[in-house]
C-alpha cells in the first residue's frame, strides 16, 4: 500500500503556513504531523497537497492501491489501526471529515465532505479525532503533542546525563538527544516534558518549564525565559521571554522581548526587542483574520498572538496586536503597532506599506538561506512567486 497525507480544503484555514506547505508538514508538538503518521505506520508517506503549485515539491507516490490519510489529522495508535483495516473502496469518516480512504484512484475526487464520496463504503470512527483547523490550533495542542511524543520518541531509550552545574526539577522527564548542550541552566519538567534534540543547546542563565521542545542544531540564548507549551523546531535561535508559542523552524527570535501564543514559520526573524500582545486589554475573545471568508473570526480564545508566515521579517522594537496575521515574505518595520492583517509581501509598517518585489525579495532570501547551508532553489522561487501572484488580491496599495 501507498500512505498519502492529502490536504483537504479545511486545510485552507490554516494559511498563511499552508501557502507553502501541506498541512502534515506543520510542526506541532515534537515532530511534524508527517512525522508522527511515519512512526505510527512503520514507514514513510508521500503528499497530495491541496494547492497544485507545491505538488512539484510535495509529491506523491501512487499505484494501484492507495490509502489516503487527511494530513489535518493528528495520529495515536487505535486511529492508526482503523486506517490499516480499510478495504479498498472503503473510506473512514469522523462526523462530516474524511479521515482516511483506501482507493485503487490515483488521486482523490472530493474536497473534504464525506457526502462527496460517492461510491465508497463508508466506516464511522467513533474514537476521538484530533485535528488542527486554524493556525492557533498548532499553539494550543502543542503542550500535549509534545507528551505524546517525548513518549514515543524517548521510550526504552536513554538520555545524555544533565551536567552537574544545572539546576533540574523531575529530571526523569527531561531528555537529552546525542550533541546537545546544557549547562548551568534551571530545568523544570514537573508540569511535562523537556526534550533536547540532537546538537541543540541551551547556554548559561536559561530558564525553561516543561513541556518544552527545542529541535536539532537550535540553540536557547543566555538567559532566556521559556514557558511551557512550547516548541521550537530546528536550526532556530531563541532568546528573550516566550510563552506557548511554535516555531517551525530555520528562524530567530535571538534578543529579548515577549512571544507568547504565537506561530512563527520557516526563515523568519524577530528584529531585538520586538513583541507581541496575546491579551486585549478589554480581556475579550480574541479575532484573527482567515483566509477562507476573507474576514476577522472570532477564535474562541482570550490569549492568541502572532501568526507569521514564512521569509516574513520584523525590525527591532516591532509592536504587534493581539491577533495578527502576517502572510509569506513580508519585511515589518517602524514606530507603533501595525495593522492586524498584513498581506504577503509587504514592506513596511505603520506608517505605510508598499510592495516587497520579488527581485529584491530574493536577494534577501538567499543570503538568509545560504547562512543554513540551503539554496533557494528554482522549484522553490517558483513556489513563492505563485504566493507572490496569488495574494496581490490583499494588496490594497497597488491599486491605489
């Protein structure tokens, strides 16, 4: 059997990280959704994106028997079970969400809806499902997919030993991968897990609360404040205070100044000394912009910060409001608080935007690329040149 994690079209929610990644190659927890379906399968998966430009990129591998999994879906073991069980034309469904179908098709001929399939057999799931939907869904599980996974990851294995000179509460739960380095730091694991990957380090002075990851070759700078629910994924630099946030990866936030309830995506970085609100001063239910009905929606959530696509920047001193979107490629900078919703590719701030073109766009790119030992590659530009075109919509100023 062929596994293929497909995007369906609820996926579209979760832009602006989904404008340039299918939604199972999202960060939440320890590993990727990808990652967590790899592991509970045995075996490695291919994608089906729901925007064909990044099928190129994301492919996926087909033959005569199919079993499609929604990338949206979060794996444990009895799910897992469910969708080894399917028979060819049989599909697995939560409520109106297609979990899973088994196909001799090459692609999937439906959005989302399980009324759509017709022809199948179709299974009811009856277990709880967990799902990511809109982009604070990744900050708000991330504390217990970080659990779920130090289990999976750590179990019968054993850590590197803490060095002496840190100060560590529930050591137990604290775990150190091959590389990693921890020195003169306090670690407290009693509300959850503390997972050190592979050449990671955490230098002098940090203070960090479980449950918390830091990914392969990232590094907590002195003195940092890191509260739990947080994951940072690899090749990022993390310093200053941050709170229940996600960073994808390849990004940094390497000077103090306050992340809290955020996401922040690959090839990013915080200007020293930017913050963002994740509270109203009203303590209202916080909005945030979605893609899909090109308005504000109310989230549900008093405490919801940043969301910030990928290659998006942020001078020093940057002040963001509770609940804002930044899209792919913008470039924020300036005195006062920019608007809640800032397009992709935008250059400026509050004073004023104007376009970040795509030449001078990707010098920019490649130099910040090229520090990690990374290309910005055509397949890549081509990528980012289709969310270039796709979202001029949003760019009011053009217009003008």
């Amino acid at each position: 059997m062929n596994y293929i994690l497909f995007d369906d079209k609820l996926s579209e929610h979760l832009l602006p990280f989904t404008f340039t990644r299918p939604a199972s190659a999202i960060l939440v927890g320890i590993w990727t959704i990808t990652e967590k379906w790899e592991f509970q399968l045995g075996r490695s998966v291919s994608f089906l994106p729901y925007r064909a430009y990044l099928e190129n990129k994301f492919q996926a591998v087909t033959g005569t028997d199919n079993v499609f999994i929604n990338g949206r879906v979060l794996p444990d073991a009895a799910l897992t079970e469910a969708v080894k069980q399917l028979g060819i034309g049989e599909a697995l469904v939560f409520e109106s969400v297609v979990l899973a179908v088994r196909s001799k098709e090459m692609r999937l001929q439906f959005e989302s809806d399980a009324l759509q399939l017709l022809g199948y057999q179709l299974r009811l799931y009856e277990d709880v499902v967990r799902t990511i939907q809109y982009p604070y869904d990744i900050f708000r599980m991330t504390g217990e997919e970080i659990k779920r996974d130090f289990l999976a990851i750590t179990g019968g294995r054993k850590s590197l030993p803490l060095d002496a000179s840190n100060r560590v509460v529930n050591a137990q739960d604290i775990f150190l991968e091959e590389g990693a380095t921890l020195t003169n730091c306090i670690l407290n694991a009693s509300s959850g897990p503390i997972y050190i990957a592979k050449d990671a380090e955490v230098m002098d002075g940090a203070i960090i609360r479980g449950p918390f990851a830091l990914g392969e070759h990232s590094t907590v700078k002195m003195g940092a404040k890191i509260y739990g629910d947080t994951s940072i994924g690899p090749h990022c630099k993390v310093g200053g205070e941050v709170s229940n946030s996600v960073i994808l990866g390849y990004s940094n936030k390497g000077h103090d100044g306050f992340m809290g309830n955020s996401v922040i995506g690959h090839w990013c970085n915080w200007g020293a000394d930017t913050n963002n609100s994740n509270l109203k001063n009203n303590y209202e239910t916080v909005k945030l912009w979605d893609y899909v009905s090109g308005r504000f929606r109310l989230t549900g959530l008093q405490f919801c910060g940043l969301m910030m696509g990928d290659h998006s920047k942020c001078g020093i001193n940057t002040m963001f409001n509770t609940g804002t979107v930044i899209g792919v490629g913008a470039n924020i900078f300036g005195a006062g608080f920019p608007r809640n919703f800032l397009p992709s590719f935008t250059w400026g701030g509050a004073q004023g935007f104007e376009t970040f073109k795509l030449p001078k766009f990707y010098q920019t790119a490649e130099k910040v690329m090229e520090r990690r030992g990374i290309a910005l590659d055509e397949l890549e530009k081509q990528i980012l040149s289709t969310v270039y075109n796709e979202t001029a919509v949003y760019r009011n100023w053009e217009n003008q």
